[in-house]
C-alpha cells in the first residue's frame, strides 16, 4: 500500500500516520506534565501493545517518573477480548502510596482495564489514571473512564504502532486498518491469546 512494505499490503485504509501519533502523544505528554507538577508517578507499562506508545510516551513528559510493566493473557477469538484476564507478568515493586498512570494501547470493552485498575487500587495506589493511545467508547461493555487518550476510534480492528493481530503488525509505524480477509477464516478458535 504505502511505503513498499509489505506489511501494508493487509491494511485496508491507514487511520493515523505516523506524524499524527507523535503529535497526539506530545499533547498528551504535555498534559501529564502539567497535571502531575511536583509529583513522581509510576507509568505502567501493559505489554506489549502498549511498548511503542509507551517508549515515545514517557519521552514527551518532564517529570521524574519510574517505569514499571505488567502483562497480561486474554482468552478467545484474537480479533475480540472476552475480558478473562489472566496476569502473566506483575509489577516489580509496590505501588502502596503511589500515583499510579496505566498506559495500554487500546481500550475496548474495557475489560481488561477494569480488572487492572480494581487490582492496582487494592495494592494502596493513591491515586490512578488510565492513559490510552486509543479509545474504542462504542465496544464499551462495563464503565470504564479514560482519563488521557489520543484518538477516538469506530468499531473497526486496526494494527500498527503496537498493536497487533495473532503478534502481527506491531512494528508498523502507522495505524491502520486489517483488512477482514486476514481473519475472516482465523476467528472463533477459542485458544487463549497473548494480548496487548
Ligand atoms: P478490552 O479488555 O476489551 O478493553 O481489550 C483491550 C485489548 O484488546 C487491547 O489491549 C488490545 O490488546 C486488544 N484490542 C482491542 N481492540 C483492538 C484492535 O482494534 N486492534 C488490536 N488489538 C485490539
Ligand atoms: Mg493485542
């Protein structure tokens, strides 16, 4: 499609290039500069969508922070999340009186950051914020507010900058969407997939 990679051969149109996702992540750096003035929060990282975003993420902000990652498996058909979640990596310190800000790549249903969040808030996080590179409010099935997120998106699966199909994909550096006919016949195997 573009660029000559092939990987974009499988993109049906691109969402957000790669100039518009720095720009959308310099915004939000900034305003978690200017929100979090005098304070030291601890970014946790969800591997591994949230990898590429949070790298050039924690880049635009002017603050002491530390970096932590968590991991987590999803169960189901890898085009949609059924909300079991299941931790495979954990923090490596604790967060007990912290501000704590979850970057992920994606919020869906918003099931996976609702499990997340319940469990960092039940370790002591005094306080929690999510940020989010992209926001998909339409596919909400349980309350979830996103405090930062870049770009809204429609009901559409879409790869790049992170985010991937079956592992696929994340080192495009645009967004864009999957063509169908990649998972047409993939869907509904019910094996457990790593996700993020
Ligand atoms: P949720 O628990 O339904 O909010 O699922 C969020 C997770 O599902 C994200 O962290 C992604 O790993 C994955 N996901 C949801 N939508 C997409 C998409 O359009 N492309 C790639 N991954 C997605
Ligand atoms: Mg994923």
């Amino acid at each position: 499609m573009e660029n000559g990679r092939n990987l974009y051969k499988d993109l049906d149109q691109i969402f957000f290039t790669a100039e518009e996702l720095k720009d959308g992540v310099r915004k939000m750096g900034e305003r978690i500069t200017r929100d979090y003035q005098g304070r030291k929060p601890v970014m946790v990282c969800i591997l591994k969508g949230a990898s590429v975003f949070f790298s050039d993420l924690i880049r635009e902000i002017d603050l002491p922070v530390e970096l932590e990652f968590m991991a987590v498996a999803s169960y189901g058909a890898t085009t949609k999340s059924t909300g079991e979640v299941r931790l495979l990596k954990d923090l490596d310190r604790s967060i007990q009186g912290r501000d704590v800000i979850l970057v992920e790549d994606i919020v869906d249903s918003g099931k996976t950051l609702y499990y997340l969040k319940n469990l960092l808030i039940s370790r002591g996080a005094s306080s929690m914020r999510i940020a989010a590179l992209l926001d998909k409010p339409s596919r909400r099935t349980v309350p979830m507010t996103v405090d930062y997120s870049c770009f809204e998106v429609p009901d559409a699966f879409v790869v790049g900058y992170g985010l991937d199909y079956n592992q696929v994909y994340r080192n495009l550096p645009d967004i864009g969407v999957l063509s169908p006919r990649i998972y047409a016949n993939q869907e509904d195997d019910g094996e457990t997939s790593t996700h993020c």
